[in-house]
C-alpha cells in the first residue's frame, strides 16, 4: 500500500484551525479535484476531531488523486490511531 498522506499533529490550540488540508497544484491541476479530495478527507477526519486532543496539518500526495474514499479511510485511520 503506497502513502497517500503525510500527517502531521500538534497539541490543541497550537493552530487556528483543527484541520488543515493541503492539496497543491501538482496533485491535482483542477481544483475540482483538489475539492474533492478535501471533501473526502474532512469527512474521514469528523469524528476524530470531536475526541482527539490534536490539531492536524494533511498533506495530500498525487497517489491519492486515484485512491478510494475506502482507502483514504484506512490510510488515515492507521497513521492517526
């Protein structure tokens, strides 16, 4: 299974936001896509937010462009638990 994501978290209250999402350009030229892939992250991460003491920085890999939501849902799930 290739990455798709580097995650990186701080302690609560370290960013003005709890989850930033990063998708460049080169990921994915449309921003339709780069959208998409945001849509598809941010619903993944709903329910860990409400219970975790973290805030999160996701960076998005070009791999990830072809990824399911299944295994975007994996892929996070074992990198944050």
């Amino acid at each position: 299974m290739s990455s798709f994501l580097t995650i990186k978290t701080r302690s609560r209250g370290s960013q003005k936001k709890p989850l930033i999402i990063i998708v460049g350009k080169k990921v994915a030229k449309k921003a339709v896509e780069r959208n998409l892939l945001k849509r598809r992250i941010k619903a993944i991460m709903r329910p860990a937010l409400k219970q975790s003491k973290f805030d999160y920085a996701i960076f998005v890999r070009s791999e990830a462009r072809t990824a399911s939501f299944k295994e975007l849902r994996e892929e996070i799930n074992s990198k944050i638990l």
